[in-house]
C-alpha cells in the first residue's frame, strides 16, 4: 500500500505530520500479509538483531537491551488536562508541557529508519464491540508483533472509513541513526529518563517513546486495550478489563464462559489454557489478557478478546504447565529475551529440562549447560520476562467462537493474585457492589512484568488495573458500581475472588495449581447454576466441605484445603486495617460510599464470627 491508497484525510493529515516531524528516511504502509512479515523478519535478521530457530519453523529470537525488559510504570502517564482526572495511582504530567517535551525528543527520531503505519483492529473486525487504531513506529520488532498480536492491514482502513474514528498511536524507539550507522544487531531504545509511555485521555491518542518492549510499544495491547479503553468504556458504558476469558464445559456438556483478572505474570496464560485434572471437564481459550464487555440486548454482559496473539510469560512454561501454550508457539513465533540453544532452538528456566549443550543466555552471553532447568536468581539464563508472542488461532485449545464478533456471555468474573497468606483458595461475594469491594482490594506480589523495586512485595493492585486505568482510580470504581445497575442479580456475572498461591510457614505452596484449578472451577460453574454447595460465611461464600472433588489429588494437597478454605480472621482484620489506613484514602471523595460500607459490612461480620 501507498499514501495515495488512503481515503481518510484525516489519517493522511497525521501521517504527514508525524513523518515531517521525524524526518524517518523512507515511508511504508503495512498491510499485514506474510510477505510483508517475512521481509521485515529478514531485515532484522540482517541487521542482526534476530535469530532465526533451527528447530522452530518461521520462528525469531531477538535480546533487547538489559534496561529494556518489561514495562516501565515509572515512565508511564495519564496526561489529562486535570491531575485529578488521573487520580492517585497514576503518574500525571500536564498534557501541554508533556507535549512539548516529546515533541523535542520525536522531532528526527526516525533518521536512518523506515517509518511504518500500522492500521489495525482490536477486536474482529466489523463487530460492535470492536476499535481501530493506527500504530506509527520505526521497529520492524512492533511491526511483527502488531501483526501477530492484532488484525491489521487495508481491511481496517476500509472499517475506518473516509470519516470514521480511530485511536492514533505514535511509537518510537528513541534511538535515530546517523549517515552510515546500523544497529549492528544492538536492541535500538532510548535511556531510562527519555522514556515516555504517555496516553492522553481526552484526545484517545497514545505518544510512545524510548523501549521496544511489550506493553511499552506493542500500543495496541495495555495503551489502547486498556488505558484508552478504559476511558471510552467510562464514556459509553462497558467494561475494558485485563482479565481472561475462558470457555468451561461440564461432564453433561453445558457451557460457562468465565473471565478472570489477575496482575501480569500471575497466570492468566496458563488459567485460560488449562487442561482439567477432573473427568468430563473441558476449558477452551476465548483469550488470556484483555476482555472488551458490552451489554447484550438480553441483559448479560457480553466479551470478545481485542487482541488475535499471545504475549505470554515464557519462564515456567512447561508441557506440565501450560503444554497448549508450546503448541500455539510451535511455529510463526516470536521469542524474546529467551536463551538460545546450540542446536538452534529457545530454551528457558521452568521449560521441563534441563538444557543440552553450551547455551547463550538472553544477553547474548555463552553460558555451560545447567544440569536442571532453574537458575540462581538474577543469574538466569532467560530473562525473567522474557516472552513469546504466538498466533491465537495456533492455540489446540481455542474455542471455535473465540473470533464471535457477538462475544460470548459471562457467567462469572475472577479477580485474584498472589497472595501468600489470608485470601483463601475461592470465595465468592454475596451480590454485586461486595464483588466490587473484592476486586477493589486485590493485592499481589509485585512480579518481573515491570520493571520496579518492589518485585515480590504485596501491594494493592485493584482490579488488576493499577498500571492500566486510564482515569481516576475512584471513578472506576465508580464505574464498576454504575455498571451493576444495568442490569439484574441473576443477569449479572458472579463474581468470586481466587488465590492460587499460599504458602506455609516454610514457603510451600499450599495448593498444586495448574491444571487443579479446574476443581475450582467446576465449584464456580455450580455456583452459577445455584447449586447449594457453599456456605455462607463472614466473608462470602465458601465451599462446603467435600464440595470441591479432591478425587486425583495427593494426601499433602487433601490435608492443606481446610487451612486454606476457611476464614482467617486475624489476617482478614489486618487486612480491613492496611484498606482503611493505606488504601482507601487514597481515593479521597472519589471511594464510592458503597465501597466503604462493604468495609464496615465486612468488619463487623468477621467481629461477630
Ligand atoms: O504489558 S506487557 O504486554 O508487556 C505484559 C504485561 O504486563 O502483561
Ligand atoms: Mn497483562
């Protein structure tokens, strides 16, 4: 495609605008057509920064830089006009002033590179529920990964229209060459103070600067998906969230569709791809991060997953763990930060075993083989964040209905992290606003997805959406309440809370995971229909004894699940204290008074107990 191939004058306006600004040598329009993937994969290994594997068809690796690994919130904004707007959890820079600053780092960025313009489409193209944005950016790495990861090519300008509407997003990696100079197969990026990964809320559009990585400059996924998204589902009244969507049958056949919110690096990947240790139960893949829900005539909240890839988590992904995961990167593949193997093929920490032969880690060190599949922290042989990217429809376990542009509709919301003590294995909360209580006070431990110095320390992560709302955190809570008064109890999912992670004194884990989740899960799926399998209790509702099936389990795993499906007072009332002095009041006038009288609810249940 060419320039004169787009209809939209506002669009052209933008590209010739962006292009002038930064003065990129050459111009290209993607269309999103394996040819065009394949030369683009060839440049970069070219120029040395991919490698192609031996023993994976079609599939690269590429290292970028060691400050360039994982998202940076730090250097995430919410430039709205008002700081307020942003609210306490988010970073806020004056969108004026932040434009003037980017506007002097954009201005010839892209000297010695190709400038390349993205249309593409979260969600399938043509439903409802969908939205178009235009990626701008100078990495042959965001292009592949935009094609992978979303719809994009002639298809979405032909949805966009001569008028329509679109998000426009603006990506650079902050690093313009000079007469002469390549890359010379270093991961092009800007230094940690220049970068910017700025969405300005009022205007839907996203300015990214300085990292190559995922989240920062993939914008399609958390810049679009979610902190724009967020905003316009604020707007118009739907739900943006980062949350899984999975397909759960039963032994008779019946059918639940189940989303589920969990902070990066905690298992969406491997919930939304579970393979059920229990007889006659099945779960498919709808998606595993991102969830655009939308009211149905009927009333239910209906889903679609914007995105058409995985961006999962590569470390710990074993045939044990999450062998559909493997499956759907077999081939057509992008690995990063992954080590490379003598004889051409990814290999990680938690792969299953141990790696033959010398290996050269992610920062492109030659290392000797470790006799098992774990390394020393910090010494790891795959970064901690590394990544693959895999197409959807690759995935054994993908619904046939995941592309629906109708959605599917949602019988229960999950909202969990890792927590290593107090929050027991499920429980399930009484009606809507205590559901909105639940996921308003989500805590996990901080994981490798970021880059931060809190990692592994438990901090409030509502929703999952800490580093993703795109406006006032209180207002979002807000939001959720509104949304409940849309509908009714029995049209509305259910929600319940989940932790997958305790721990004992001594730092076991005190429930297997995994493919084992999907005993709770059935009890979720009979929750929805009614089932009386609970027991009402200070906190929710818990499972009775014996309704979780335990069949299959080990003796250890059997005598844990008293101690973790009962109600740990002295930690919940700890817990009521850390919300009311450290968590909530960050809110101020914005904590819905419906929040903090399930506070007060929830206190006096467990002083009554
Ligand atoms: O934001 S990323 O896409 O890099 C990964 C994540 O944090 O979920
Ligand atoms: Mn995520």
């Amino acid at each position: 495609m060419t320039i004169s191939d787009i209809k939209n004058a506002k669009i052209k306006a933008w590209i010739e605008e962006i292009e002038k600004l930064c003065t990129p040598d050459a111009l290209h329009i993607c269309d999103g057509t394996k040819e065009e993937y394949d030369t683009l994969m060839k440049k970069c290994v070219d120029s040395g920064l991919a490698t192609p594997l031996k023993k994976k068809p079609n599939s690269f690796l590429f290292r970028s830089l060691p400050s360039d690994v994982a998202r940076v919130e730090a250097r995430t904004f919410i430039a709205s006009r008002k700081e307020e707007d942003a609210g306490p959890t988010n970073h806020w820079i004056d969108p004026v002033e932040l434009k003037k600053t980017m506007t002097k780092l954009y201005t010839g960025c892209m000297k010695g590179r190709t400038m390349y313009v993205i249309p593409y489409s979260m969600g399938p193209v043509g439903s409802p529920i969908s939205k178009n944005g235009i990626e701008i950016t100078d990495s042959e790495y965001v292009v592949c990964n935009m094609i992978i990861m979303t719809r994009v090519g002639k298809k979405v300008l032909d949805a966009i229209g001569p008028d329509g509407d679109f998000v426009p997003c603006l990506h650079s990696v902050g690093k313009p060459l000079a007469e002469g100079e390549s890359d010379h197969g270093i991961w092009p990026c800007a230094d940690m103070e220049n970068k910017y990964i700025s969405q300005f809320p009022e205007e839907h559009t996203i300015w990214s600067y300085g990292s190559g990585y995922g989240g920062n400059a993939l914008l399609g996924k958390k810049c679009f998906a979610l902190r724009i998204a967020t905003v316009l589902a604020r707007d118009e009244g739907w739900l943006a969230e980062h949350m899984l969507i999975l397909k759960l049958t039963n032994p008779k056949g019946e059918v639940k569709y189940v989303t589920g919110a969990f902070p990066s690096a905690c298992g969406k990947t491997n919930l939304a791809m579970l393979i059920p240790k229990i007889p006659g139960w099945k779960v498919e893949t709808i998606g595993d991060d991102i969830a655009w829900m939308k009211f149905g005539s009927d009333g239910r909240l209906y889903a679609i997953n914007p995105e058409a890839g995985f961006f999962g988590v590569a470390p710990g992904t074993s045939e044990k763990s999450n062998k559909n995961a493997l499956e759907a990167a077999r081939e057509n593949a992008i690995f990063t930060n992954c080590a490379l193997t003598e004889d051409g093929d990814i290999w990680w920490e938690g792969i299953g075993y141990p790696a033959k032969g010398d290996l050269i880690d992610w920062k492109g060190i030659k290392r000797p083989a470790l006799p098992k599949d774990k390394s020393p922290k910090g010494e790891e042989f795959a970064h901690p964040n590394a990544r693959f990217t895999a197409p959807a429809n690759q995935c054994p376990c993908i619904a046939p209905e995941w592309e629906d542009p109708k959605g599917v509709p949602i019988s229960a919301f999950l909202f969990g992290g890792r927590r290593p003590s107090t929050v027991p294995l499920v429980h399930q909360a009484r009606d809507w606003n205590h559901g909105v209580f639940l996921g308003s006070i989500v805590g996990s431990e901080v994981t490798a997805a970021v880059i931060s110095d809190q990692v592994g320390q438990v901090r409030r992560d509502p929703f999952a959406m800490l580093p993703f709302c795109g406006y006032n955190m209180g207002d979002y809570f807000q939001h959720w309440i509104n949304i409940g008064k849309k509908s009714t109890a029995d049209k509305l999912p259910k929600i319940f809370y989940v932790n997958w992670f305790r721990k004992d004194d001594d730092g076991n884990f005190m429930w297997p995971g995994y493919g084992d989740n999907s005993r709770v899960l059935a009890w979720i799926f009979d929750r929805c229909d009614g089932k009386d399998n609970a027991v009402d209790t200070a906190i929710g509702y818990m499972p009775k004894p014996g309704a979780i099936n335990t069949e299959g389990l080990s003796e250890q795993d059997k005598a844990n699940i008293p101690a973790i499906t009962s109600v740990d007072k002295e930690g919940w009332l700890k817990e009521i204290k850390d919300i009311r002095e450290n968590h909530y009041p960050k809110f101020g006038k914005h904590l819905p008074k419906e929040l903090a009288d399930q506070l007060d609810i929830l206190e006096n249940n467990l002083k009554n107990m």
